[in-house]
C-alpha cells in the first residue's frame, strides 16, 4: 500500500547500528562528524530569538513568496557579496531542503525526468529526488590536487529528460567551490540545451582562506536560468529556526515564467512561518558575530589538521578544499573504509564519516567536520592519526 518513494529497506548501515548502541549505553565519543553549531561551544546571545516575538507575527499574512520585508533582508545580504538580485526574484521557503522540493515540481515532470547531481557530495540529494519521483544522474568531481567537474563525465550522464543541473559551492563534503571554468562549462551546456542550473550556496559565508569566495562571473552573464539557494541553517548558524530561500536570475522571460509559476507552488504549500519570516532581518543583522565565530573555529580547526597531519609520519594527506564545514582525509587503503571507521568508532570513541558515505570514487578516505571545540577536534586528529598509523 505504500510507495516506492520511500525504500522498503530502513536498516541502519552497520556503523550508525554501532554508533547508535554505543550512545544508548552513553559510552563517551569524540564526535568529528558533528554539524550542529549549536552544541560545539559557539555563543548565542540569550537575546537572540527576541525578534520571534514580535507582536506583527500576530497577523497572518499569506504572501506567496514571503514578506517583502524579509526578502528584501535577503537581497541585502546576496549585495554583501557582491550579487545583485531583486526582492521581488526572491522566494522564501521553510528550508533548502523544501526549496529543492519546490524547484523539482516546478522543472521535472514525476517519473519522467531527471537532474543531474555531482559526487562525492552530500546524499541527500537521493532522498530529495526519489521523495519527487525525479531521476538522480551523477556527475563526477575529479580531484587532482583540486577539485574540478568533469566535464565528459557530466556530458555522458546528461539525457534528453535532463531538466536541471545542480551545484554545490562550496560542496559537502569535498570543500570545494566553483571555479571560473567550472562555472563557465555548466553554464555553457545549461544555456544552450535550456536546462536549469541549481546552485547551493548554503556554506558560502565560511572560505578557509581570509578571503571571501568570489562568484565566477559566468553566473552573472545571464543566458542561462540559474536558482540560488541557502537559508539561515548556515547563514545565521541557526538550524532550528526553519527559514530557506531560492533567488532566480537569467533570461529575462524565463525568470518571469519560472516565477509566475513558482508563485502558484508557493502559495499551495504557503509553508514559511509568521514568526520566522517578520523576525529575518534582525536575524540576519545579529547573526554577524555568529558566523564570525563559526568561521574563525573551522579556519582554526583545518589549519590545525594540516599541522597535525603534516608532522605525522602516518601517511595521511589532507585534500585540498575553498569552503564549508568539512575536510576530506586520504588515508592508506589498508583496510576498507568502513573497517577503519568501526575501529575508530569501538576502538577510540572517534565518530568519522567513511568515503562510501559521500560516494567518493574508491578508497580510502574520512571525512571529518571542522565544527568540534579545538581541543576535542585535535584529540580526534591524533587518535585517527595513531590508528591509521597503527593499522
């Protein structure tokens, strides 16, 4: 009676099945897979959430897109780094997740059509096109010495279904931002083939170098529809507060029907709430000294891990990468992933995520977050190092 969008088979791997009774019997761990800034340590003002209660969420105002006022709050910040959008190109949803949602229905046809997605990277883009009946096709991004997309690749997995590209700068979990030239062939073929780019933003306001990342200017040429997304998750560093966006550019007549029908979407599910919705612009406002914090804790934590790594005769390297919340290690391939993960885990108590987890092309590699207190993450470093080493 139930779907094939949801799988029959539920089971835990066999690492979140040891992760999860280690927990159950509060065996202590050192958790590098960590991605809540919310529980590493970072200061929240106690005031924060003051502007949740502002008396004008009392009136219900169903607005398609959202309040213009929070819109345009978002506006402002895309003009902080230096991209010009319009508040009224701007669509606020209750998270990304919903966002890729919404933009699935508005470009794909169910059972009918497919996106193409890069890996390694975050798997829940295999949730999020199965939960809408869309095809996930997989284009590789290629390491040497950097990240790159590989254009034969992308080319072999494109399809005449294909509806929409989708990019993540900086990915999760490889770190690594969209070059000039990566931006220049994605919006090339997306351009001349009138398939839709899908550009997640969502860890932009955390580069590893002081610098900021630069938009590659192919984005801004505008002959090809292109749909930003991020939210206050990464942005603000506040996950519990539901609040997403879409910002769409291009071709002038595309723009307008992409938003004409993205407002009939919107205002069927009219899912953003009140609340989050009046408070955004004080929230984006206060949440400087957030990110600031966030960002100064996963610059110390990768140069740390570099240092660490560097004076360790263990044979690890740490892969290149721009951005985000996560390093990417390349570790002997002595034992499979997921033996060394499971040893880390019953062994040391050190939580890491395997390769396999992010569909990295072979072994072997551990991804670790660079959220954790310093002195937790640099104990998990040396642990990982010593049984690496070890092994």
């Amino acid at each position: 009676m139930f779907s094939r969008r949801v799988p029959d088979d539920r089971r835990p791997n066999r690492l979140a099945a040891v992760l999860a009774d280690l927990r159950r019997r509060g065996v202590p761990l050192i958790d590098l897979t960590v991605s809540n800034p919310t529980r590493v340590g970072i200061y929240y003002p106690e005031t924060l959430l003051a502007a949740l209660a502002d008396a004008r969420a009392l009136t219900y105002r169903p607005e398609p897109f959202g309040l213009r006022e929070a819109r345009e709050a978002v506006a402002e910040m895309y003009l902080r780094r230096g991209v010009r959008i319009a508040p009224d190109r701007i669509m606020l949803t209750a998270s990304t997740s919903e966002a890729y949602s919404l933009l699935f229905k508005l470009l794909c046809d169910a059972g009918q059509s497919s996106v193409l997605t890069p890996v390694p990277s975050y798997p829940l883009f295999d949730h999020l096109t199965r939960l809408d009946a869309v095809t996930d096709r997989r284009y590789a991004l290629a390491y040497h010495g950097a990240w790159e997309v590989e254009c034969g690749d992308l080319d072999r997995a494109w399809t005449p279904d294909t509806r929409a590209v989708l990019a993540v700068s900086p990915n999760n979990p490889t770190g690594s931002a969209l070059t000039a030239r990566d931006a220049d062939e994605l919006v090339n073929r997306c351009a001349e083939r009138r398939v839709a780019l899908m550009l997640d933003e969502v860890f932009c306001d955390y580069p590893f170098a002081e610098a900021p990342l630069l938009d590659p200017p192919a984005l801004e040429r505008g002959d090809c529809l292109l749909f930003r997304l991020g939210g206050l998750s990464k942005t603000a560093g506040l996950p519990q507060l539901k609040l997403g966006w879409i910002a769409v550019s291009g071709p002038t007549r595309l723009v307008d029907e992409a938003a004409d029908r993205l407002e009939l979407i919107c205002d069927t599910y009219l899912s953003v709430s009140m609340p989050v919705q009046v408070a955004a612009p004080a929230l984006l406002a206060a949440t400087s000294p957030i990110r600031d914090q966030i960002r100064d804790r996963v610059r110390h934590n990768y140069r740390a891990l570099h240092r660490a790594v560097a004076e360790s005769d263990a044979g690890v390297s740490v892969l290149a990468a721009d951005g985000g919340w996560s390093a990417v290690l390349r570790v002997p391939a002595i034992a499979s992933e997921e033996a060394l993960a499971l040893d880390l885990l019953t062994r040391d108590g050190v939580v890491a995520h395997p390769g396999f987890f992010f569909d990295f092309p072979h072994e072997a590699f551990l991804v670790v977050s660079l959220l954790p207190q310093p002195d937790t993450f640099a104990r998990g470093v040396y642990l990982i190092l010593e049984r690496v080493h070890a092994a």
